[in-house]
C-alpha cells in the first residue's frame, strides 16, 4: 500500500512537470533572446561545441600544397613565318581508352581563346604548339605522357597530335614494408593512364592511420623495351606509434555546469589494418577548480572512424553527452540531469582535383537523442529525437602565394527516420521539427613574409540560414569564444539565420618551433527568430599568444566584447594547454 502511494505521488509530480515545464519554458523563452537562452538550449549549444571541438581535433584538414606550374600561359603567341598554314581544327590521336583522359586539351587547342585555330603556323610555330600542348597535359598531372608531330598534309587545314599516353605497368610495393594495404588506398591500377592527381590522393589515404609518411615513387618499367611510356610505382610508407595520446586542459566549457575542463585523446592507427583510424576522446568537467554556485559538472565521450576506399571516405562518429546541474528550489536543490547520444555517419567523395585545388562531396545522415531529468524522473515534454540528412560540397585551393582557402556549404534536412519524434517546442510555439537548414563555412589564410619577420592574416566565417521556424537547438547561437571571440558565454543570442566573421592577424617570432602573438576581432550577428526580439549584432576582440611544439601546445588569450548588444560585457581570459605522446 505504501509502496502504490509512493508511485501515485511519483507519477502525480511527473505529471505536474509535464505541464508546468512547458509553461515556464515559454516564459523563460520570450526573454532568452535579450538576457539568457534557456537551459535545455544552453545544455543543448555545450553539446554542440564539444561535439565540433571533437570533430576538429580528431580530423585534420590536409590542403594540397600549391604546385608550381610549368607554365602559367593560356594562349599561344605564334610568330609570323612567311612559309605557313592556316590551321581551322586540332585533332588528336590517342587510344581509345585515353581518349577521355585528354579531351580536355582538344577542347583547350580548339578554342578561339587560345589563338590557333585561324592562325597561319609555320616551322616555329608548330614546335610551339608541341610545347603548349606539352605544358598543359603536364598541368592536368599526365606526368608520363607525351606529345609528338608525326609527318602529316597541313594543306587540309586539319592538324594532327599523337599523344602517347604513359601509363601503370606494375604497382609494388617497398621492400621494407610488405604488409601494406593497397586495395582500398590506390585510386589508380594497372594499365591505368598514370596521373599525379591519383597519385596525391593515393599518398592522402596512406597517410590517413594517425603518425604514417607515405611517398609513391615512379621509375620506368621493368618492360620499357616492350611497353613504351610505362612505368611502374613503388609505394613506401614510414610508420610511427601505433597509438597517439594527448592530453589536454581548458576553460572552455559551459558556465552553467563548469567552465574548466580536462579531457583525454587517442588516435589508434589502423584498427582494422587497412589505412584506416580510430580517434577516442573523452572530456569533463574540473569539479574541484569550477565556481558553479550548485553541483554541476559535464562529462563527453566521442568516438570517430575514417575508412578510405580510392576516392571515396567513409566517416563513423559517435558522441555522448552527460550533464548535472543542481537547481535553486525552497526545500531542496532539484538535480537537473540531461543525456545526449549523436550517432552521425558521413560519405564523401572526390569529385575534381588538380595541382592547386579539390572539390568533394559531401553526404551525411545523423540521429540526435536527448533526454532530461527532475531528480530522476523523465521530463516527457522535454524529450528530442531527431535525424536528418545533408549533402554538402567542400572545396579547396591553394595559390601560388601560399595562400590556402577552404569553403564548404550545403543544407541539411530534418527527416522523420529511426523513431524521430516532433520537437517538444510545439507545445508552446510554431516550430517546424523537420527544418531545412542552409549552412556554409570557410576560412582564408594569407601568409606574409619580409627578410626577418612572417607575418599572416587569418580570415574565417560560418553561419546558416532556414525559412523554418527552428526548435532551440537547431538555431545559430553567438555569445561564446567559438562563436564571437571576446565574449564568455554568459549570456547568449539566437535565431534563426546568423553570420559570424572573424579576422585575425598574426606574427611569428623567429624560433624553431612556431610562437605566435595574434589579435582578431570577430562579428557575430542573429536574426529574429519569430518570439518577438529584435536581430542582434556583437563584435569582440582577443589578444592571445600560442605555441606548439612536437610535444606540447599551448593557447591563451585575453578577450573583451566591444559591441556587447545586450550581451555579457565582462572582460575574460581563455587557455588550453595540451601534452601529446
């Protein structure tokens, strides 16, 4: 009997909270936008960032490096020979299974632009034609290939370019390392038209497992004699440990469970032998350091799987989120507890690549659960389960000033897969629980050098924008140092569709190891997102210093809001430290 009137009382206050809650959580709502946002949206933004922050650290962006081309020319510039012929089309004589490979230099010989095509060409003028049709197949990464004039009737108008396309005769691999996986890290075979661009993205998959060098060698063929314009490749990799381990210190966590964290890193090198790498990371909360006014602390454990396949990249990731949170009450302190668990898998694949530049895309589908807790008992009406898709396209280039620019942008799509449920924002507003969410984001980094001092400017920017009406954790967020750098987090702003830009402008002293003092202001902006406030604007600044060596990093600065617009204006300091084995 006691038994039943305790589980009557139970389910009477899970009952009372699930309607209390979405009244209160409205409330609390309508102002968020100019003080505070509310706690599910504020638990749901630390979340987020510690899933991103993962991300970052467990993929390095590797941006090729700019090639130096052979010739920057696009045009021909014939001279005027008084023995000539008026050439009106360019063929080529290749074989039939490279005809693909070089359709783009028919293409480029026949174009008006290039300025043979109308042109009389003499003795001179062919030679420079063999020359520019040389350059651009070399461009294009044919390295083997060539190009050569057979005797031919120029009288027809018509000229004809025999090009020999060098090709793969045998792919071994070095005689210090037998065991090398190659079937799903060579994006070229055998008889395959040999081109560096496979070749640099060979070399990327074998470098993919954590602390691997890889380097494909070219050396003519065992069959020249036989087979003229083959070669053969000799693939050589240098492995390091087979597990990597960092650790590191910060204080770049949420002020509503702590902001000073320590989390552990580790990159497993090929798990399953195939060029293949686990990253495993776990983060919490420092409870004896943080001055939260109750309980609270956070806990993150992330995990994340890159399998290469030639072109193609498989992406598994796994995160979860667990937080604490005591809250103020009259006779006792209720614990606040919430569980996030994000199961995200992503393929992508390499669509153009040349010596300067790369295009992939991007294909994605993720599932969200979250769960929270009053002393234990479920708060129904706060419970998410969402999934979408997203398709993106990630584009880089290098210039010949050394200047590296990354950009990706794409949407992504609510969906109602693996159980999702509406978003419990309904109850109390409009919100569409399946958004579609445009997203972008990219940076642009400029070195400059003089004789005694390397300079650089960093430029970086992210946002979204959704016709929807987004549930809180879908919206763009800015009021915290991975958003607007200068501002603590206390108070933040949302919405529907922002913008962040940030510059940075930096100067490396002359050392061995890189030691960087640098400065930035960052631009933040949110708009409306239909509960009544207005867009908001925030523009902070930061003065830090930072260093890495093989071992050991480090990063502190010092940040002040100069547009605060309703946020914190308190001035803050943020550091992460990290040691690596």
């Amino acid at each position: 009997m006691v038994a039943t009137k305790h589980a009557a009382a139970r389910t009477h206050k899970a009952m009372l909270l699930a309607v209390l809650l979405p009244l209160s959580t409205s409330a609390f709502a309508n102002t968020s936008q100019s003080t505070n946002l509310n706690l599910i949206q504020n638990q749901s933004l630390a979340e987020q960032r510690l899933f991103t922050q993962a991300q970052m650290a467990a993929e390095t962006r590797a941006i090729l490096p700019a090639s130096v081309g052979v010739s920057s020319s696009q045009s021909l510039d014939l001279p005027n020979e008084s023995v000539c012929f008026n050439i009106q089309q360019v063929l080529l004589d290749v074989a039939d299974d490279a005809k693909a490979d070089f359709q783009f230099l028919a293409k480029k010989l026949n174009k008006k632009s290039t300025g043979l095509i109308g042109s009389c060409v003499g003795e001179q003028g062919l030679q420079k034609i063999i020359d520019f049709a040389y350059y651009q197949i070399l461009n294009q990464g044919y390295i083997t290939s060539q190009v050569l004039l057979k005797p031919q009737d120029l009288a027809s108008g018509q000229l004809v370019l025999s090009v020999i396309a060098g090709r793969v005769a045998n792919i071994y691999r070095a005689s210090d390392d037998p065991n090398i996986v190659l079937h799903n890290a060579m994006s070229i075979k055998t008889y395959d038209v040999l081109n560096l661009r496979k070749l640099e993205q060979s070399s990327q998959n074998l470098r993919l497992p954590y602390d691997t060098q890889a380097m494909i060698h070219i050396k003519p063929s065992d069959k020249t004699n036989e087979n003229a314009g083959f070669s053969d490749l000799i693939v050589q990799r240098n492995k390091g440990n087979k597990i990597g381990t960092q650790l590191f210190v910060n204080n770049f966590g949420n002020q509503s469970t702590g902001i000073h964290q320590a989390g552990i890193g580790l990159n497993i090198a090929e798990p399953l032998w195939s060029n293949d790498n686990l990253y495993v990371q776990y983060l919490s909360t420092l409870d004896g350091i943080n001055s939260t006014k109750l309980q609270a602390n956070n806990q993150n454990l992330y995990l994340n799987y890159r399998y290469p396949f030639k072109n193609w990249q498989l992406k598994l990731s796994y995160n979860y989120n667990r937080y604490t949170q005591a809250l103020a009450g009259l006779n006792h302190n209720p614990i606040y507890k919430g569980k996030t668990v994000r199961k995200q898998a992503q393929l992508s694949y390499l669509l153009y690549q040349s010596g300067d530049s790369k295009l992939t895309g991007i294909g994605e589908i993720s599932h969200k659960d979250s769960k929270y807790y009053i002393d234990d008992l479920p708060i129904l009406v706060q419970r998410r389960k969402s999934s979408n898709y997203r398709l993106a396209l990630d584009f880089e280039k290098t210039f010949y000033n050394q200047s590296k620019l990354a950009l990706e942008g794409g949407f992504s799509h609510g969906i109602g897969a693996f159980d999702a449920l509406p978003s419990p924002e309904r109850y109390y507003r409009d919100v569409d629980s399946r958004p579609l969410i445009w997203q972008f984001t990219g940076n642009y980094r400029l070195p400059l050098a003089t004789a005694n001092h390397r300079f650089g400017l960093n430029t970086r920017f992210f946002g979204q924008y959704s016709r929807d009406n987004l549930p809180a954790a879908e919206q763009f967020i800015i009021g915290d140092q991975y958003a607007v750098r200068g501002f603590d987090g206390k108070r933040l702003a949302a919405g529907n569709n922002g913008l962040v830009v940030g510059q940075e402008i930096y100067y490396q002293l002359p050392a061995k190891n890189p030691h960087q003092f640098y400065t930035a202001i960052d631009q933040g902006w949110v708009s409306a997102d239909g509960l009544g406030s207005a867009s908001k604007q925030a523009t902070g600044a930061v003065l830090g210093y930072r260093f890495m060596t093989k071992r050991l990093s480090f990063d502190g600065f010092i940040g002040k809001p100069m547009r605060a617009n309703g946020l914190s204006k308190n001035a803050n300091v943020g550091f992460q430290i990290a040691f690596g084995y």
